[in-house]
C-alpha cells in the first residue's frame, strides 16, 4: 500500500520545501500501528528548478523497499497555472487535487479544494510561505500523517530563525484546510 | 564526528558522504559535476569538521592524482563525479590499479554517452568501470539501489579497496544519489584498515604474502619505495622482463578474482521461483515492487558489479526457465548473466533495456515478463 503526492508551481515557490517537509516528517516521526512508515522524495532537476516549473513527488509506504516514482498521484498540490496545465491529465479519477486558488486559474473535474494560501501569506507579510500554508492544507485535507509530525519536520528543515513564521503560515494552512472541507 | 546511531532522512548522496565518513575518509579531491556535486558540498563542511582535507581541483584528472599521492602518504581518500569526469579519470585509474593505490571513485551514473543527459540516470558506464583503462587489471565497484545502500555500500566501498589495495568504484545513479530518504547508521560498523609496513627495509616495497596483496608502505614514516605505473619488481623498481610482469599482472587480477566470494554482495528474494528478474541499481526498487506483487517472481540483486557475482548468478541459473535482465542501458550486465547462466545450461536470458534516462516502471517489468 503506497500513498503517491505531487506538488508542482514555479521555481522560487518552494515545492521542492514541501516536498520534503512532508517526506521527512513521514520517515522519521510518523507511525502507523507501532511501525515506522517509509518516504521517499524526488524531484525536478536542471534549469526547469530554477525559475521556471518546478515539481516535487514524495511517495508514502509501510514497507522499506517500494518504487518510489510517482506515476499517477493520488494528490496533486498545485500553484501556478503552467503546473495545473501540465499535471492536470496526469490524474486519475480519484486523484485529488489542491489549488492555490489565486494562482492557478482553471479548474478541474475531478475532486478540489481550492485553497487562498498566496493572499493569506500575504496577510502575514510573507508570500514566500505560500507553499507551507498549501502543506498546511494537504494535510488536513488528506488526513493521511499527523499535523505534528509535519510540523516538527517542518523545524528541522526551515532556516533558522524562521521556525516560528512557518509554523504559523502551517497552522493557517489546516485551517483553511479544515474550512474547504466543511464548504464541500 | 560521525553520524551516532540512529534514523536519519538524507539525500542519496549525502548518505554516501556520512557514509565514506563513518569509514575513516581523510582526503576528498574532485571537481563538481551533476548528479553528484551534493557529495563534494556536503563534504566540503564535513571533512575539516572530522579534520580531513577537501579539496575541489581544477578538474577530474588532477582530482583522482591528488587522491592517488594523499593515499601514498596513508589517508583513506576519494573522489566523485559523473560520466564525463570518470572518463577523464580512466588513465589514473590503471595507475592506482597497477600501483596497488587503495582509493574509492564514486560515480554518479547520469545519461551519456559525451555530456549527454546531465539531470537524469543511466547504467551505461558499467562495463567502463571495468574496463576503462588499458591493459588487464582489475578493480572492484558495488551499485548501491538505496539511500541506505549509499550509506553501506560507501564503507564497505572502503573496505575492500584498503583490504585488496585496490581502486574501488561505487556506481551509483542520478535517481539513487538525488532522492531523499530514511536510512539507519548502526551502533557500529564494521571499518577495515589496510595492512602496514611497519619496518625500514628499503629494498622490497612490492613483497607480498599468500594473501597477494603487499603490506603497504606510507610514504615519509622512514620506508623508501618507489612508485611507479611501468611494470616492476617486488622493490617497485621497472623492470622489462616478460617473467616480471606475467607475475605482476597475474597477481593483480589474481588477488581480486580469488577473493570473488567475499566480494559478492548480492541479495535473493523468492529463491524457490523458475522466472528470475537480475538487476542493480534503481532498477532494483521497480523490480522490488513486481516481486511483491508477485511472489511467483524471484529477485537476484546484485550490489557488487565487479567482480561480478558469478556464484550467485550460477545458483539462481540453475533451475530457472527464464532470466530477464533489467538495467537502464542497452545491455551491459545483460552480456555477463548470459555468459553466467549458460554455463549452467539456461539459455533463456533476455534484456529489459532503457536509456531514456527514466528508470523502468514496475509495468514495464510484468509486461516484458508477460511476453515470453
């Protein structure tokens, strides 16, 4: 049993921070049943990285050894529009998609929520924890790994001195999660 | 210090880097390429942290000529790059394979052949690992599938290569050395040490025992020897004489293929299965996923290429209907398991090639079996 995310944006938005957030946070404070879960990350390399699209895959398993290369995601986490026309039919039928509503125009047809994450960064002056408010809201939308298990992932990976504003663009993230789902 | 005991959630090649660390790494000198470059940035703030040495040269054959000198002088060294940089390295690796330079080579495999496909992975230097450099020689080098694997494969990378006084090359791939992931660092592994001269005899610096490998002497603590990459005696000095370099070049080989038992790492899943998948690499975690799926399927992965593991490969050969080897370039190992698997009467050996730098899906694996 495999569980396949992927968030993909622009270069520049932190997708590849997400990414390994979430990763990270699986593979070392995440259990299930008294056992350890099992991560990997991967992503986009070259220019592609840096400035222009940008995508990130963690894919989620309860046994150590498993393809780790998302094919079909069962969550697509999108923020920018180039991202959504790329990934979009990359989907299935019970993929679930989360848009940054601001920044992604279309939507699809399959299940979404769309989530305000740009303007609420911006409402705490920080655009650049867009990305962590969208973390934020996967994991309250998808239920699949525990909030402190991200959150304390989240610690290790920020740069120092910027713990406290992550956590916070975090917790505003799986609120407005917490709301997509009730507006459902 | 090196990493405490414990889980940790690296990148492939900083795994490899804890990993070379854990062993006893004192000198690193390379040149920066993709899909390895992670390994000389981390190990740029690591080794002065352990009071090693990092150097970045001003290109791969000064690198792997820094290694070869920092070894003489007894630092357990290394160096990494990608494709176009280990070619450039082939002449110096002939050098340490005929000066008995222990020393390991991490080559992250990206797409080639030239500067080809720089971000993406590729198998396809397996057979220059081997062969690269002229003449007969031979070297060791291990193909780690995981990030666990790069953190193992490292130190026993080094084990080997201090033990047999030796080259060893750790062909990793763009997939395996960028992807993130948990591995374990153990309480305590096991770190091998090359065997010293301790005397001041000055006359027999390439005297060896039955083990065929020669204690070694450290440059500058009172030994003189002489180093040098045309065929010579036991006191290093050249000599010309066919008698000489018969034995020198037999013992070379010798010390490496009579130890092959010990050298093959390989792993056997579903051993009782007559259709067997062999491979390394990130292939290997494809082919995991199909056996999983389907424990009709048996697995033979192999984490040493060179020497290739032929026991393991004759034991799976046996009693099997059909072999498919799964590797991401045009057949390189495939030639070895099919020579292999003959001898024990299977003739049933076909490839699953792809050089697309796209490691194969598990579909592609249980459709190219489907088919036979």
């Amino acid at each position: 049993m495999t569980i396949s995310v992927r968030f993909a944006g622009m270069g520049g938005q932190g997708i590849i921070f997400s990414g390994i957030a979430l990763a990270r946070g699986v593979s070392l404070y995440e259990k299930r049943g008294g056992k350890d879960l099992y991560a990997i990350q991967t992503q986009s390399y070259g220019p592609e990285a840096r400035g222009g699209s940008s995508k990130c895959d963690v894919k989620i398993s309860e046994s150590e050894n498993f393809y780790p290369f998302v094919e079909i995601p069962d969550y697509l986490v999108l923020m920018s529009q180039p991202a959504y026309e790329r990934f979009i039919d990359v989907t299935n039928k019970d993929t679930v998609v989360v848009l940054d509503e601001d920044a992604v125009e279309s939507r699809p047809d399959i299940e979404y929520y769309d989530i305000a994450a740009t303007k609420k960064a911006e409402e705490i002056g920080k655009r650049i924890v867009a990305n962590v408010v969208m973390l934020g809201a996967f994991v309250e939308i998808s239920g699949i790994v525990s909030k402190k298990s991200i959150q304390k992932a989240l610690c290790d990976v920020a740069p120092k001195g910027t713990e406290s504003l992550n956590k916070k663009a975090f917790e505003l993230g799986t609120a407005l999660g917490k709301d997509a789902i009730n507006a459902d | 210090m090196r990493l405490e005991a414990g889980t940790y959630f690296m990148q492939g090649n900083e795994a490899c880097v804890e990993g070379a660390i854990a062993a006893g790494l004192r000198f690193f000198a390379g040149y920066p390429i993709t899909p390895s470059t992670e390994i000389a940035e981390r190990l740029a703030e690591r080794l002065p942290e352990e009071g090693g040495i990092f150097i970045q040269m001003e290109d791969e054959i000064a690198s792997i000529s820094a290694v070869i000198g920092s070894s003489w002088v007894g630092a357990k060294a290394m160096t990494a790059t990608s494709g176009p940089g280990f070619s450039l390295m082939q002449e110096n690796i002939g050098y340490a394979a005929m000066t008995e330079t222990p020393l390991v080579i991490v080559n992250v495999m990206r797409g080639g052949p030239s500067t080809g496909l720089p971000t993406m992975p590729s198998q396809g230097d397996v057979m220059q690992a081997k062969y690269g450099s002229h003449g007969d020689y031979e070297i060791i080098a291990l193909a780690p599938a995981t990030v666990q694997d790069m953190f193992d494969l490292t130190i026993k990378a080094f084990n080997f290569s201090e033990i047999y006084r030796v080259p060893a090359i750790i062909l990793s791939d763009a997939e395996v050395g960028h992807m993130r992931g948990k591995f374990t660092v153990p309480k305590k592994s096991e770190v091998l040490e090359r065997r010293m001269r301790t005397d001041k005899v000055w006359h027999d610096g390439f005297a060896y025992d039955e083990s065929l490998v020669p204690r070694f002497p450290v440059f500058g603590r009172g030994f003189r020897v002489h180093v040098t990459g045309i065929s010579h005696d036991i006191a290093g000095y050249p000599r010309t004489d066919p008698e000489v370099h018969e034995e020198l070049v037999r013992r070379l080989s010798e010390k490496i293929i009579g130890n092959r038992d010990k050298i093959s790492l390989t792993d056997i899943y579903n051993e009782d299965s007559d259709r067997f998948i062999v491979t390394y690499g990130s292939p290997t975690l494809a082919a995991m996923e199909v056996i999983g799926n389907d424990p009709s399927i048996g697995l033979l992965q192999l984490k040493t290429l060179w020497p290739m593991p032929e026991e393991s490969i004759r034991h799976v050969a046996k009693n099997v209907k059909e072999i498919l080897v799964v590797e991401m370039n045009m057949g390189q190992v495939f030639k070895e398991v099919q020579r292999i698997a003959c001898l024990e009467g299977c003739e049933n050996v076909r490839l699953l090639s792809k050089v697309g730098g796209e490691v194969h899906t598990p579909q592609e694996i249980v459709h190219s079996l489907r088919r036979c």
